[in-house]
C-alpha cells in the first residue's frame, strides 16, 4: 500500500472534507453528492460479502446521501431505514428515496447511533459505511447496535481506511476530521467486548475516493449478534 506521504490538500478542498464528519448547509451538499459517486466501488464490494434475504429488515446508519438506502431497497422485499444525525443527510437521502418512503417501504430518520430511536430486536441487518470513524464511543454505540439487532443479526461495518503510520495524509485527515480509524484486531476486540461473536473482517488495496491517484486499504467487518 502506498505510503501517500505528501501533504497536497488545499484549503479548499479541506475546507469541503470537514464536512465528512456532519454535513452541514452548501458544502455539506456537495461532499454528499461527492461521497454517493466516489463510494460507489468501494460499497458494491462491501456488499458483495453480506448475504442478504428478500425479507431482511435493513438499518444504514449515517446514511449520507442515501444511496445504501435505495441499494438496499432492490435487494430486500421489507423495509430499509436510515439514520443520520445531519440535517442536511436526511434531506438529501429523503429525497433520493422518497418513492419507496411513500409506499411505506422506507423511512429516513436524524438521530444519533449513540441513542437509537428503535425497539430491540428490530432489524436483521445493520450497516454503517464510512462512519464509524465518527462514532462518540463505538464499544457502547454498537452496544446500541446490538440491541435493536435480532438474534442472529448482522451488524456490517464497511471502510475505506486502514491504520497506516507512515501516512502522512491519512495523519492530516484524522486529525482534521478528530476521527478514529480502527484495525482489524481493534475490531475484533471492541466487537466482542460489545458483545458480538463470529467476527469476520474483509480487507485488499483499494482506489482512494478523494484523490483516485493513490491507493488506501479497504475493510469491511461482519459481526453475529
């Protein structure tokens, strides 16, 4: 994996990437737009690991833009839900999945991973793509995950980064961003310390979404209930 040690990022562009964390007013906009096109990729192949039935209820937290949202609305029968705690997300996944919220298929949320509005055992599946760098505490927020998950429920975990130390510009981005980027072993323990078994982790060199000329590792992580 390439050591991407040179720090290019302008102002601007940082000035856009903060949004990553909660998107907020034009340029919280325009990162989801980004974030649904540059994604892309990386989310078919974390999907392509999850093993999804026509009657499986889905929950994606930080839903972004929605795109997961409508994805999985064409691969399960039941309903899909997604959460966000950004005013601007739910608008733009609302909008984006307001056919299917109108059939009764699909309901768009803002609220927090920390506090679920949700009663336990509710969902067969739970996903979060490209935030659980952001979660307040992950080992007592997927606590919060696992008790609105089935028995037998997934909880699925899908990241474009892996911890990397000679990086500088994966160093410029966490501190930018105040975000935490875990490795498999740290997935492993605070999965299980949550109380998750049957912990599987996914990894291989990917294309980096916000500059396609460097190369970043990939992750996705599948949890039991």
């Amino acid at each position: 994996m390439s050591e991407n040690k040179e720090n290019i990022r302008t102002q601007e562009e940082k000035d856009l990437i903060i949004n990553a964390r909660k998107p907020e007013g034009e340029l919280g906009d325009q990162l989801l737009d980004r974030m649904n096109e540059s994604h892309e990729k990386l989310a078919q192949w974390g999907v392509s690991h999850l093993d999804i039935e026509k009657d499986d209820v889905i929950l994606d937290i930080g839903c972004g833009g929605g795109v997961n949202v409508e994805r999985f609305l064409k691969m399960t029968e039941n309903k899909v839900y997604g959460l966000d705690y950004s005013e601007v997300a739910v608008e733009k996944s609302t909008k984006l999945n307001q056919a299917a919220i109108d059939e009764g298929r699909c309901e768009i949320i803002q609220g927090s991973v920390s506090e679920l509005p949700f009663e336990d055992n509710t969902f067969d599946i739970i996903t979060g793509f490209e935030t659980v760098y952001f979660w307040p505490d992950f080992v007592n927020d997927s606590k919060e995950v696992r008790r609105v998950l089935k028995d037998d429920g997934i909880m699925f975990i899908c990241n474009e980064a892996i911890p990397n130390e000679g990086d500088e510009r994966q160093k410029e981005l966490i501190d930018l961003l105040e975000m935490e980027i875990y490795s498999e072993d740290e997935f492993d323990e605070y999965l299980r310390e949550a109380g998750f078994s049957d912990i599987i982790c996914f990894s291989k060199d990917g294309q980096d979404s916000l500059d396609k000329e460097l190369v970043t590792g990939w992750l996705c992580v599948i949890a039991k209930k």
